[in-house]
C-alpha cells in the first residue's frame, strides 16, 4: 500500500467537490422549489469552502506528488473568487423566482465551475493547470447556454464552445511545445529547466500558445470575439459570475505560471503580453461606446479592465502583483454591483437591458441612481473612488518597473474609457424619465449596496483589507 | 525485427491514409468510417509500442462508443456537402495564409529544437523497466498513486460534462405516459375484477 | 532456404493451420446451431421441425445455404455500394477475430493476449459497426431505424458488460483469459466449483441477460423486429451478403457463449478436479459450456415476448447499469476488506 497524499491543503477543493455532488442530489430529491435550497447551500458551501481555504492559508505546501500547491497567493485569490462567486450565487436567487427558472442546475454547475477555478488558481504542474481549467471552462459553457430556449443563449453557447475549445487546444499545443523542451511539466522543473537556458524558438512558440489560451481564457483582444455575446446571451446573475470568477482565476494562474517558471524568459513574454494588453485598453474604451445594451456595455467595459490589471502583470515585480490582485479585488466588487444594478432593472416584471431604460430614474429610484454613479465614476477611475487607486497602483507599479509608455496608454485609455461611464450617468441624470423600475428584491438591493458603499469608502480602510493582497504579492516572489 | 519494422510503416501509412480520407470524403458518413480506420491503426501502433493496454482502450473508447454515438447523429442529421462548401472559396484565402504561417512556425521550431539538458531523464523517470511488469499494472500504479488527484479532476469533468448535457437537452415533456412497472406489479385481480355468482334468469343487477 | 522455411514460412503456415482448427469447428458449429434453433424451437411449440433433407433434416443447413447462394444479389437504388458490401463482411469477421484470444483448452488458443479480456470486449463493442453500416447503406427506412434502434441498444448494453467484465478481473487479478480461467479452479468453500458464476450470481444473470440484448436476440430482437420493421437493418440484403450476416449473428453467439463460459463457467475446467469428471477432456468440457449456453438463448427465444424499446433502455440504464456498479463496489469491498485482492 502506497501511503495517501496529505489532504490537508486540499480540503477546500475536496470540501467542495463532495458539496457539488451533494447539491445535486438534494435538487434532485427536494419536491418543491428545489432551485432556491440549491442556491442557499451553495452559498453556504462557498462560505465553508472559504474558512477552509483560510485555516490552510499559511506557509507554501505542495502535494499530490507536487501536483497541488497552497500558499497566501493562492489563498487569496480563492477567497476572491468565493466571495465573487457566492455574490453572483446572492443575485441569482430572485433571478431565479422572477424568472421562473426551476432548473437547480445553475448552481451546481456554478459550484464546480468555483471548484474548477480553485484548483487552476492552487495548479503546479501544467497537467493539473489544464484539468483545472476544463472543468471551470466546460461549466461555463453550460452556463453560457443556460437559457436553452433563447436564441441569443444558444448562440452565445456554441460559441463559447467552440472559440473556448479552439483556446483550450492551443493552451495544450503550448504546453506539450514546453514539455518537449523540458521532460517535465511540473512548475519547479520547468523552473529548472529554463533557467539560464539559451531562449528557443520551440519553447517561445509554446508559451505564446499558452499566453494566446490564457489572454482566451480573460478574454484579452485579440481573443476578446466571445465576451459580447456570450455576456448578452447569457443570463444576468450568470453573466456577473462571468465577469468576476473566471478572470480573477485566469489572471491569478497567469501570474502563477509566468513569475513562476516562465520567470527568466520575461523579455519574450513581455513582448506578446503588452501588444495583448495595450489592444484590450484601447479597445475596451474604444467599442463600448456604441453599445446600447448595458450588458454588451459591460463586456467592453471587463475587457477594457483585463488589460489594465495585465499591465501589472507585465510589470513582473513584486509591487506589479500587489498592483494586479488590488485591481482584481476592486473589479470585483464595481462589477458584482453594476450587475445588481442591471438585475434590478426590471420594468413590469421584465427585465431590460437597454441603456435607455436608465433615462431619468434619478428622480424615479434615487437610490439605484446613487449606487450605479458611484460604481461609474469608480469604473472610469476618478478618485476617491476604489477604481482610482485601483488603477493607480498598477500603474505605479508599471511606472517603476521602466514602463513609462505602457502607463501612458493606460491613463489615455481610461480617458476615454471615461466616456461612456459618465455617460450612463448623465442619462440618468438629466435625461427625461421614461418608466418606473419595479421595486428591487432584498438580496439584489444588499449585493448593490454593500458593493457601491465598499467602492465608496475603499479610500477610508485600505489597510486591512490590503493586508491580505501585500501577502499574497509576496508569497509568489519568495521562491 | 524486420516484421515489426514492417508492421510499423504499414500502420502508419495506412493511418494517413486514413486520416486524408477522413478530410477528403465527399459524404460525411464515409469520413467517419475512414476516422474508425484511422483509430483502428493508431490501436495497431500502440500494440507496437508494447502499449497493448492503451490500444485496446483506444478502440474500446473511441471505436466502440465514441465513434458510433458519432456515426449515430452523421447519419441522422443528414448533412448536406454543398451547403457546407458554399463558403469554401471564400473562406479559403485566409485559411490558407493563417496555414502557411502556422506552418512556417512549426517548421522553424522543429528545425531549430533543441532540448534541455535533464529532459531525458525527467521524461524517463516515470516509465518502470517493461519487463519485469505489464503496462497494465504500471499504468494502474501511477494512475492511482502518483496521479490520483488529476485522474479524481477527470471524473469532476466527466461529471460536470454529463450534467450539463442533460440540463442543455432533456425536457420534460408534458402529456406522456409513462410505464410504472411498480403500480403494474401491485395491482391485483381483486382490485379490477370482481366474481359474481349470477342466478340464472335474473341477469346483473 | 531451411533457415528461411523454418523462419518464416512455417510459422505462418503454423498459425494459418491453427486458424482453420478454430473456423471449421465453428462454421460447422454455425451450420448445425440453426437447424438445432429450429429443431428446439419446433419441440417446444409441439412441431416436429425440418425433417426432408438427409436424415432427420440433418443436411438442412446446407440446402440452406445453397439456395442463398444461388440467388441474386440485390444492390438497392440510392445504396452506397461499398458501404453495403462491407457491413456483412465487417459482422461476420468480427465474430471471427474474438476466437484468436479464447482459450478452449490449457495452451490451446491462437493468441495467448496479456489482456485478453479488452481485446473481448473491444471486438464485442465493435458488432454495431456492421449493424449501423448495413442500415444506413440500403438507404431504406425500415434498415435505418433498425440500426439506430441496435445501436443505442448496443451501445447501452455494452456499459453494463462492461462494468460486470470489470468485477470479474478485480477477482481473478488478471486480464489474461487462461489465467483467468485457472483463477476459477480453486473450489468455492472446498466443496462447490470456484467458477465465478456461484459468487457472482446476480452478475452471471445482468451477463446473460445483456449479452441477449448485445446479439440482438429475443427478446431484443428489435433491430430486426419483422413484424414492425420487416427484417430491420437487413430488410435489403439478400443473396451470399444475407448469408454473411446470417454466419455473423449465429458465430457472434457461439462467441458471447463462449465469453460467458469463461467468465463465468469455468472455461475447460471441469467442475471438480476429481476422477470421473477429468477423465472428460477440456475442450469437450469447454463446448458442453457453449452449448448450455446456446440452448438457453434458444430456449428464451421460444419463451419470452419481445420487449417494448423504452422497456429495454430502462431495463439497460436504469436497472442492469446501477445493479452491476453496485455489485462492482461491492466486490471491490470485499475484496479490500478482507484483504483477498488478488496480487
């Protein structure tokens, strides 16, 4: 008998697997409502997952014969794809009763999507790394199309399907490139490997396929096509979930994966990286502005946002990491709550998309007005707002790191990026009023104001909170 | 030797052969048999490996089941070959230059491959000396030890794979009847018929 | 040259030798397996059964075969020709192919495969192929749907047979088909036969049942139902390309026999390892085997009514699939807990 791995570091995935599994047995057998006793315990599941995540938080542990790795950074950033996930899962809740969705599908699959996420974030081997990213990719697939019946939600699945498989096989085509050069695939020993080894063609070809899977993944331009429609197609709370979890869990694993072992060819990545991200500012700022649904908005604008984190990436300093996990951190709470915004647009007991349907409900809902300002004016960056120091910490980082140029682009981007936040809010504001929104559900008005009320008062509790992120930042440089 | 050797080009000439035709076809349903073929002799190279386990696999898998589920919907969906090479001529330009580069790549890396120094080693480190145990059982034995935690996330997928099917296909249709054998099993001659004595001349009731 | 004759073309003429004493048994065995079907069939239903030619109807088979090969062959119109020519050559080889690994006697198989029982499986799982392929190439209604009801019938059963394959190599420890048999000579408590079918009874019955159901037997026959889909995916072949099909059912059979008395009833083994019994060579032992086998195939025939489709899914996915990993888990339990896995 061979003895068993320790479990310990793994708890919260475990933990989690078993409750998806669980989850789906009581949707099965519970008679009535069963979506809504689906969604309460996964949430519940989430919260357990995430104290367990912090219990085993600590000092850097591999196992599963080097296959799994816990340390603060990954600590980290479970907890922020929990906390974003479990704040999709909140929105879900009256989506799903307004919406008459029976299907206690959606948060099952959303709880193995969290666990697929999970375990590409704590990945050290490009195996592990690539069966983590299946599981998360093929339950947001199903996501996508979770709406079978709506054409825009089959569309936007296929899609996804095929563009993110396409994504998915350059990601392996990379990745065996990389395993040719160096026989192994775990973390360390491509570390070995490629350290002081003279730069080759077969090994950049193959990390660029691995970045070109990734920038996929966070939908980055050039690989952004999917990220409108399947943002449209797909329903809200789900579409929320979209645009926090998986790209918090991509842009962490891409950090992992190039200050870890793909650390000493940072002149070649660094290259393909910026052209990616340089291209998603300006482009996030520059095709949002024609949108008029406030769903395609919000795609635009995360690509937009993608870029800016990458350039803390780019950065490839420890200040740079701290600069990207602050920004993701931030993202997530401007952009859970603007999805709350847009969840309780509902006119008549439908809900709208359209940018117009915000026209004047300033005077109408005060409070909705207020919340989705706040949460625009922190999306284009203004101070004191969260998105401002959000920003200016990854482009601190950029600038000492030698980035001057990359700083200015993104700074020019999000200038014009600014544009087409205020101008939400001067349609609320000065428009004329055309319908009253019916009144918000309880859960959705909790999710709109914890996040618009944390962007506001970022400036007055960074420490703390930052903390966390100052640890994490440092736990991925120590080695 | 020889007839290993001999085997081995035959394999795989067949397989390209195969996998050409597979392109080639004009009727879909044709293409995926010659797919089958092509399988069959990847099945046949890995035997010539000494991979007898994986061969069989292969064929179980994705001859056995897979390929036939994919036969399956070829055959139903009765595709039409003109409509789907309506947008051949003008697609091909573009095709044919992201190709070339993707190829011109490809041939820089492998003319240009070098390997790292320990690369032999590490890729040899897993693999136990062929002959004192079966490909099966040393397959099993990093399989379930070494591996379990990826072999364990392959099942999440399969699951997560299996449900999501289901929730994008199955409706639940209104209107049929469906056989519950439990009820047909429970009813008992008491409960529908009933044994009346009837006197004669007086006629029911 | 002697070097090059006892190189290379002896062994080949060898294993060409030893493939001909595997086929001519079992084409005879075909031949005589379809007048025995009738002739059972007949006793059963109080008929007497063929009777005409040669002694007793003995010579039947023949004058079968004779008559299908003096007819024409009939390509339909719109048929894909190679298609519908390979699909009876695909079913009838294939039945074929699984004898290299099935060992009759100790040492007496063409191919002593390390992992005999795959190879089984792989070519049981392959007989959709020629079923599929025959319906779709006779571009007929009736052959399609009977395809497509054989192949999401084969494909269910086959899961099954699979997972019951899998307990039965967790307790023998060996994929090797006479090593398993071997495994089964160990006498069960001292006194009752080690064949697997004692321990493993509930599993002997799924096996059977589903191996009905992979031929496409009563009461499974729907892929060739004839009273709603005339002769299903062979409703267009006519001729020798029937007469493949034909050869390929009944050897298939005779192979599934086989598989279930290796699995399950001792190979060659005799029951117990004492004198009268192994005075009685294994071979013959191993084709007494096959023939109970065959018998009750036939003898469920004349019984049973034929099952309504959503009858036979349910019965594959929701009773056979459940039954057979529970048992799985059970075995695996057994054998862990009470530390008997064999090494």
């Amino acid at each position: 008998m061979t003895a068993i791995p320790n479990l310990t570091p793994a708890y919260a995935e475990m933990f989690l697997a078993i409750a998806g599994m669980a989850l789906l047995m009581v949707g099965v057998f519970r008679k009535s409502d069963p979506i809504r006793g689906v969604t309460m315990l996964a949430i519940l599941a989430f919260a357990v997952a995430a104290v367990l995540s912090i219990s085993t938080n600590g000092a850097e542990t591999v196992t599963f014969n080097g296959l799994f790795v816990v340390n603060a950074f990954t600590g980290f950033a479970k907890l922020l794809i929990l906390l974003g996930a479990g704040l999709a899962m909140l929105l879900a809740l009256p989506w799903a009763r307004n919406e008459g969705v029976s299907r206690y599908e959606l948060p099952v699959i959303m709880v193995f999507a969290v666990l697929g996420m999970m375990m590409m974030v704590s990945a050290n081997n490009l195996l592990s790394l690539y069966v983590g990213l299946e599981l998360q990719s093929l339950a947001l697939y199903v996501l996508a199309a979770f709406n079978r019946g709506n054409l825009k939600a089959t569309e936007a699945g296929v899609k996804y399907f095929v563009l993110g498989a396409l994504a998915s096989g350059l990601l392996l085509y990379g990745s065996s490139l990389v395993y040719g050069f160096s026989g192994t695939t775990s973390f360390a020993g491509l570390a070995d490997a490629l350290t002081g080894a003279e730069s080759n063609a077969g090994v950049i070809v193959g990390i660029v396929f691995v970045i070109c899977g990734f920038a996929f993944k966070v939908s980055a331009v050039p690989f952004h096509m999917w990220t409108p429609d399947v943002y449209e197609g797909a329903p809200t709370p789900v579409t929320a979930f979209f645009s926090v979890a998986p790209k918090i869990a991509s842009l962490c694993l891409f950090l992992r994966i190039l200050v870890g072992p793909f650390e000493d060819l940072m002149d070649q990545w660094r290259q393909v990286l910026t052209v990616i991200c340089v291209a998603s500012m300006l482009w996030g700022a520059v095709a949002a502005i024609a949108q008029n649904n406030i769903k395609r908005l919000m795609a635009y604008s995360s690509i937009g946002h993608v870029g800016y984190a990458l350039i803390g990436l780019i950065a490839g300093t420890q200040e740079g990491a701290r600069g990207m996990i602050y920004y993701m951190l931030i993202y997530l709470f401007m952009n859970v709550g603007t999805f709350a915004v847009i969840l309780s647009m509902r006119v008549k007991d439908r809900y709208v998309e359209s940018i117009d349907d915000l026209s004047g409900i300033s005077k109408t809902n005060p409070a909705i007005a207020l919340a989705l300002t706040a949460l625009m004016f922190s999306m284009a960056g203004i101070p004191p707002l969260a998105g401002f120091f959000g920003k200016y910490f990854v482009f601190a980082a950029a600038v000492n790191a030698g980035l001057i140029p990359l700083a200015v682009i993104g700074v020019l981007s999000s200038v014009i990026g600014a544009y087409y936040y205020l101008r939400l809010i001067k349609i609320m504001y000065f428009d004329g009023s055309v319908e009253n929104f019916d009144r918000p559900d309880y859960s959705t008005s909790l999710v709109m104001g914890v996040c618009a009320l944390s962007v506001v008062v970022f400036i007055f509790l960074p420490e703390p909170l930052l903390a966390g992120a100052d640890a994490a930042a440092a736990a991925l440089f120590q080695g | 030797m020889i007839a290993a050797t001999l085997a081995f080009y035959l394999f795989s000439a067949l397989a390209i052969v195969g996998a050409l035709n597979v392109i080639f076809q004009r009727n879909p349903v044709h293409s995926v048999l010659w797919l089958i073929f092509t399988f069959f002799n990847a099945a046949g190279l890995f035997v010539l490996l000494g991979a007898e386990f994986v061969a069989m696999i292969l064929v179980i898998v994705y001859v056995g089941a897979v390929a036939v589920l994919f036969l399956f919907v070829v055959m139903m969906l009765d595709i039409n070959i003109t409509m789907v090479r309506e947008g051949f001529l003008k697609y091909l330009p573009v095709g044919l230059l992201v190709g070339g580069i993707l190829l011109a790549e490809l041939i820089t890396v492998f003319a240009g491959w070098v390997m790292s120094d320990s690369a032999d080693v590490l890729r040899a480190a897993p693999a136990p000396d062929p002959s004192d145990i079966g490909n099966t059982e040393a397959l099993g034995l990093i399989l379930y030890t070494d591996y379990i935690y990826v072999f364990q996330a392959a099942g999440i997928i399969l699951l997560v794979a299996m449900i999501g099917s289901i929730v994008l296909t199955h409706r639940t249709r209104a209107g049929v009847r469906k056989q519950v054998i439990g009820e047909q099993n429970a009813r008992r001659p008491s409960d529908t018929l009933e044994v009346v004595k009837v006197e004669s001349g007086k006629g029911l009731q | 040259m002697a070097e090059l004759w006892i190189n290379y073309i002896w062994p080949v003429v060898w294993i060409v030798i030893q493939i001909l004493m595997f086929l001519v048994p079992i084409l005879i065995g075909v031949a005589y397996l379809t007048y025995a079907e009738r002739k059972i069939i007949s006793a059963m239903q109080m008929r007497i059964g063929p009777n005409v030619v040669g002694w007793f109807g003995l010579l039947q088979p023949f004058a079968d075969a004779l008559k299908l090969l003096t007819k024409e062959t009939v390509l339909p119109t719109g048929a894909s020709p190679v298609v519908f020519f390979l699909a009876p050559m695909i079913t009838f080889s294939l039945a074929m192919l699984a004898w290299a690994v099935i060992p009759v006697n100790p040492g007496w198989v063409i191919s002593d495969l390390n992992v005999g029982v795959l190879y089984l499986f792989a070519i049981s799982s392959l007989g959709v192929y020629g079923v599929v392929m025959a319906g779709w190439a006779s571009n007929s209604r009736y052959a399609f749907l009977g395809a497509m009801r054989s192949a999401a019938q084969m494909v269910s059963y086959e899961v099954s047979i699979g997972f019951i394959m899998i307990t039965v190599l967790i307790t023998a420890g060996t994929l090797n088909l006479s090593a398993l048999v071997e495994a089964q000579s160990e006498p069960l408590f001292g006194v009752l036969p080690g064949w697997y079918f004692i321990p493993h009874l509930p599993m002997f019955i799924v096996f059977f049942i589903s191996v009905l159901a992979e031929t496409n037997r009563h009461p499974f026959d729907l892929p060739e139902a004839e009273s709603e889909l005339v002769a299903g995916f062979m409703t267009e072949y006519s001729s020798m390309s029937f007469a493949l099909f034909f050869l390929g059912e009944y050897a298939n059979m005779i192979m599934m026999s086989g598989m279930v008395s290796i699995l399950f009833l001792g190979g060659w083994l005799p029951p117990y390892d004492a004198t009268p019994w192994n005075l009685i060579p294994g071979v013959i032992w191993f084709a007494a085997k096959i023939a109970f086998c065959l018998f009750v195939f036939i003898w469920v025939r004349a019984t049973f009514p034929r099952y309504r489709y959503d009858q036979l899914m349910r019965l594959g996915w929701k009773v056979f699939l459940p039954l057979s990993l529970i048992w799985l888990a059970l075995t695996a339990g057994f054998l862990v807990y009470f530390d008997k896995v064999p090494a």
